[in-house]
C-alpha cells in the first residue's frame, strides 16, 4: 500500500466518522425534544398516553431521518466509492 | 396471560420457528460466515442496445416488485368474501384500511376526494408494508462478483425489499408529486395553480419551485435510507457477532416494527402533501 492509498483509506475513515458523529447531533436533540414533550403531556393526561405513545413513535421516526441520511452517507463513503 | 391459540395458528407458530432453527442448523453444518464482500453493491443488468442511465435495468428489484404484487393479489382474493362477523384476517385487514381511512378522513376537507385519495395512500401503504416485511425474513438475495457476474446467496440474508432501491422510492414518491398536483389542478383551476406559486410575491417563484421539487426527493430519501441503512446495519452486525440469533431479532426490529413505522410514515406524508395542495 503506497501512501496515497494509505492517505485516501484515513479520509474515508475519519469522512466517514465525521459524518455519523456530527449527523447523530441534530436528530439526537430533536428526538429528545419529542421526548420530553410526550413525557409531559402523558402525565398532565395519563388517559391519553396509548394515543400520545403512537404520535411520539411517528415523530421520533420523522425526527430521525437526517441522521439516517448521515447514515447513508457514511455506508457509501466506506463501502461504495 | 392466557393465549388462545387455535390449531391453524400452531402450525404457522411452529412451521416459522422450526424454519428459524433449521436455517441455525443450516449454518453451523456447512460452517457458513457472513461475507462483507458485495455490501452496498446492486446487481446491474446491462440491456442489449442503447447508452447512458436508460439503458440499465435492476433485475432483482422488478423480480420482487413483481412478488410483492403477487402476494397482495394473492391476500386480496383470498379474503374476497366479506362476512358481517370478522374473522381474525378480515378484522386485521379492517383495522388497517380503517386507520388509514380516518387519517385521510381528518386531513382532506373536500369531501368528494376522501375516497380517490384514500385508494392511493391505501395502495401505497400496503405495498410498501409489505415489501418491508419481506424485508425481515431471511430469503434469497444476489451480489455483484469483481469480474461482472453475480452469485446468489441463499438464507444468508434477507430478501431484497424492493423499496431499499432509490429508483422503486423515487417512482412512488414522484406518483405522490404528480398526483398532488394534478389534484391541484382539478380542483384550483390552471390559473390560480399557477398564481399559487408566485404567492406571496412574484419574486418567491424560485423558492417555491426549490420547496416543490425538494418534497419528492426527502420522500423517496427518507424511506430509502430506512430501509438500506437497516439492511446495511444488520449485515455488519451479523459478521460482527458471527452468530444466528441476533441478526434474527435484529430483522425483527429493522424488518417489521421500523418497516411498518416508515411505511405509516410514507401514507401519511403523502396524504399530507396531497392534501395541502387541495386546500
């Protein structure tokens, strides 16, 4: 291995950790957002919680969806270029 | 708790878990391991004639495609005859509709639209549920070898879900474009569809346009990274552990429960893209 092989290698590594671990940032805070929100309105109206459960499910899975990009782009930095 | 399991119901619980077991067995007597050789990579079929992007063709994913068609033909005229007491299928299925119904029912206002509108969000959920289950069950897939061939592999994975490709994501999720806006059009008229994007100044004519075309493309994104970044993750993980049993429950959680979540999703921001157009 040359060491422009070696320096291409360390760029995909650190691409591709950079990208999960910046990424993971944003839906990490908006899910925890969601969260907190549900956790209050479950107590202030327990009778509503299978309701509430359903809604924070769907939010937390919109919420998500950057980091799965920043997901994907990592899997095509280390596996597919 | 107490389960009432009916007879039919244990040989369907018996025949899945003695197929989970007899793949366990498969693998500890031919001594298999999980290969990380063709991850990521499709299997590309160059077409006798022509150049450029048209030119290929992804034949797995028709293949399944064609399969996962089959299988809704297949429950839909199993279950034809519609009884007033529901049995367990018929109430599934009911539940189903019937959730996807209301969600249409709550967020279209016109009332003559509620039925065309519900017909597609219906189409889309359930085959899009249902290539994600098949997802989650190992099956047969196909890799990419170096010199341009392709191998097969048999139970080592799972079956390819036709919507971990961005061309099927992208064709349903441009259906949903066209679809909103022809609705837009029906309803608005030609001349106030297009006054509506040069709302509330001419000059936010490109912003609107950006807005528009940038809907499609995190439909089809969304759902794609879902369901490939799952399959991704599950496969590395296997090699990881080099065992059976967690990638079984892993499929499990990525297969069913995020499939069936993000197949929800997709209904139900097709809904809310069509509909926000008809206003």
């Amino acid at each position: 291995m040359d060491i422009g092989e070696g320096l291409m290698m360390m760029g995909k590594f650190i691409g591709a950790g950079l990208a999960m671990g910046i990424g993971a940032i944003g839906p990490g805070i908006g899910e925890g957002r969601v969260g907190a929100s549900a956790m209050e309105a479950m107590a202030r109206q327990p009778e509503m919680i299978g309701t509430l459960t359903t809604r924070m499910i769907l939010a937390d899975a919109i919420a998500e969806t950057t980091g799965i990009y920043s997901l994907v782009i990592a899997f095509m930095i280390l596996l597919v270029v | 708790m107490n389960l009432n399991l009916t007879k039919s119901d244990k040989i369907f619980l018996g025949v899945i878990s003695g197929g989970y077991i007899a793949v366990l067995i498969y693998m500890v007597v031919t001594d298999y391991k999980f290969q990380l050789e063709g991850v990521g990579q499709r299997w590309i079929y160059q077409l006798p004639f022509g150049e450029g992007p048209l030119s290929r063709v992804n034949p797995l994913t028709i293949i399944m495609t064609w399969v996962v068609m089959g299988l809704i033909i297949f429950m839909v005229t199993r279950v034809k005859v519609f009884k007033i007491i529901p049995g367990k299928k018929q109430s599934l299925l009911e539940s189903l509709l019937d959730y996807v119904y209301d969600l249409v029912k709550d967020s279209v206002t016109r009332k003559e639209y509620v039925r065309p509108i519900f017909d597609i969000a219906a189409s889309l959920f359930l085959f899009i549920l249902v290539s994600n289950i098949i997802g989650s069950f190992p099956g047969i897939n196909a890799f990419p070898t170096e010199n341009g061939g392709v191998t097969f592999t048999i139970l080592a994975d799972t079956w390819y879900a036709p919507t971990s490709d961005l061309n099927m994501n992208l064709m349903l999720a441009l259906f949903v474009f066209v679809m909103s806006h022809v609705y837009a059009i029906r309803v608005k008229g030609l001349k106030s569809w297009v006054k509506s994007f040069f709302e509330p100044i001419w000059w936010m004519f490109p912003i609107n346009i950006i807005g528009e075309i940038a809907k499609p493309i995190s439909h089809a994104l969304r759902l794609f990274g879902n369901i490939m970044g799952g399959a991704i993750l599950v496969l590395i993980l296997g090699y990881l552990v080099k065992y059976f049993v967690l990638p079984a429950a892993l499929w499990g959680i990525f297969g069913l429960f995020f499939g069936a979540i993000q197949a929800l999703i997709f209904t139900i921001l097709a809904i809310a893209y069509i509909s926000s157009l008809i206003e």
